[in-house]
C-alpha cells in the first residue's frame, strides 16, 4: 500500500513536471491568453495635417492645413477564436470650430499576422481642413480668428503594408498586449512592403490661396496632388519587459517608387520618381494576467515633390487600449492537483 502510494505520486508528479514544462516551452517569451474571455475598450483620434512648402513671399514660404479632432470610442470582446467590435462613431470635433471649422472622418482598417508577417489595410478619408495662421496674408481674419477655414477640401489615403520579422517570438498579438504579452526582450530587423495611393483635392478654386500663387509656376494653382507609390522599408524592431511595464516599437527608413500627379484646370499631369518613407510605431503600458492598459501611436508620412514645391502629410493616431481578462481555471492542472492529493 505505501509502495502504491509512493509510486502513484511519484507518476503523477512526472506528469504534472512534464505538462507543465511543456506549457512552458509552447510560448517561452509570451504569455497567452486566448482562451479567456476579455473585455476592452480604447479611445483616441486620428489626424493628418498637410503642408505646401513653395517660395511664396520673403517671408512666408510653407503653408500649413489642419484638420479638426474626432475622437473615437471602441468595445471588444475577446474568447479563443470569437471577437466581437462595436465602434461609436466619431465623437463631435473638439477644436475650436470658429477656427478650424468642422471635420468628417472615415477609418477603415484590418490586420492580421500570419507565420512572421504582420498585414494591415486601411482607408482613411478626412473632409474639412484649416488653413493655420492665414491672418499673415488675409485681411479679413485677426489675431482672435487666425485660420482661413475650408470645408472642401478632402485628403485619401488607402495603404496595404505588410511587415516581415525575422525572429519568430516577434508578435503583434503581444505586443498590443491584450491577449498575450512578453515576458522578456524580444528584438529584430524587419522588411516592410507598403503600397499606398494618396493624396489632397479641393473642389473650391486651387488649395494654395490665389493671392498666394505664382503665375509663373501653374502647379501653385493645383487643386490636386496626388501618388501611388510602392517600395520597401527596413527597420529595427525592439520589445521588452520590466516587472509588469512592456515598452514597444519600431522605426524604418526606406524608399519608395511613386508616380505622381497634379491636376490644374481640370488639365492632369503625370510624373514618376523616387520619395523617402519612415515607419514608425510606438507603444507602451501596464499589463497583468487580469488588466491592461497600453499607449498607442502610430506615425505615418506621405510626401510629394514638384521641384520647388513639396507637398507633405502626417497621418497619426494616439489612442489608450484597456481591457480586463477574465481568469481562467486550468482544468489539466486542477485534475493533476486532486490526483496527486489522493
């Protein structure tokens, strides 16, 4: 009987060593958690301010368009292979409206990870835009009343990115840590692939003010720019852990191949040549095995040059991603344990 006994512990103890290493060793530097259910939410905005640099006056030689806030609300629910998203849409804007005007937003975005590349696609389209500090060259605006508001003009951009990394433990489930997070320094050099067709237009005249055009260079009067481009971006990606604080990121610099255009009067015209891109992604929070709450941003740049005359947009988004996981009981381990006890 004490044989039996010391034996049967003995067996059941190798058993729950060998279950347990093997969990262990299925995610050596991620923790996951899949298979509980998980509530979250985030909150942020997204803006994409644009500049035209031109040699308009001694004093004056870039312009610059914002846009409005929207804020956005979003509620998930996480369990193994179901995700449900249920989006508010934008809250109202929330800058000054005598100085910015009003803005319509529209984002649309999937991802998804597959072996070591990570995909993302998204639309987004933003209508109502500012003309900061136009009281320089306009009469009818004051130091109280600075921006010229316009309300037609609209800015594209549809984008399809995927990112290769080269180390395998590198995951964008964990490094958004809401149904997995890293347990220790994960880092490698990344590929991305970008393809993007972009641009601003303005069904109102050209979007350089007419008092601020040059007759001698029609792109001035353009009531277009716009590019598709395509290249590649390497990069450095890095990810780490410090007792429960995880800070993530990675930063890219490449080329891209782009053809652009320009539309005056109506009249379209084509060019083809080479524009710098960056990628960069940062993010950082607090998570344990029942909450989080992380910092998101994400950057991304357009550019187009017509010699003299530089067109640039910033695309961004900063939003707050919390949530709670519901714990989990282990069935395996639970049956293991009473085993053992008996």
């Amino acid at each position: 009987m004490r044989l039996s006994w010391i034996l049967r512990t003995f067996i059941n103890s190798i058993c729950l060593f060998l279950t347990l290493h093997l969990q262990a060793q299925t995610s050596p530097t991620i923790l996951d958690f899949s298979d509980a259910k998980i509530i979250s939410a985030e909150t942020g905005y997204t803006s994409a301010p644009f500049s035209l640099q031109y040699p308009y006056t001694n004093e004056i030689d870039k312009i610059t368009f914002k846009n409005n806030l929207a804020p956005f609300l979003r509620l998930g629910f996480n369990y193994k292979w179901f995700v449900l998203r249920f989006s508010i849409p934008n809250i109202a804007n929330i800058r000054d409206a005598s100085n910015y005007g009003r803005t319509k937003q529209y984002n649309l975005g999937m991802d998804f990870s597959f072996n070591k590349v990570y995909y993302d696609f998204e639309f987004k389209y933003i209508h109502g835009f500012a003309i900061k500090d136009a009281h320089r060259w306009d009469p009818n605006l004051d130091d109280v009343h600075r921006n010229s508001i316009q309300p037609k003009i609209q800015s594209l951009n549809i984008s399809a990115n995927a990112w290769y990394f080269h180390n395998k433990d590198f995951k964008m489930g964990a490094l958004l840590g809401k149904r997995s997070y890293y347990t220790k320094l994960v880092h490698t050099w990344y590929v991305k692939g970008t393809m993007n067709f972009f641009g601003v237009d303005t069904k109102n005249g050209g979007l350089i003010p007419s008092v601020l055009q040059d007759e001698q260079n029609a792109k001035t009067m353009s009531s277009t720019f716009s590019a598709f481009d395509i290249g590649f971006v390497p990069g450095y990606a890095y990810v780490n852990r410090f007792k429960n604080w995880q800070i993530a990121g990675w930063a890219g610099l490449g080329p891209v191949i782009q053809a652009k255009y320009d539309q005056v009067n109506g009249d379209f015209h084509g060019f083809l040549g080479l524009a710098p891109r960056y990628d960069i992604r940062l993010m950082a929070g607090y998570t344990t095995p029942k909450r989080f709450l992380f910092l998101v941003t994400d950057f991304d740049n357009k550019s187009i040059r017509f010699n003299q005359l530089i067109y640039r947009q910033y695309f961004y988004t900063v939003k707050l991603v919390g949530g709670y996981r519901f714990p989990k009981k282990d069935k395996k381990q639970h049956k293991m344990l009473e085993r053992i006890k008996l």
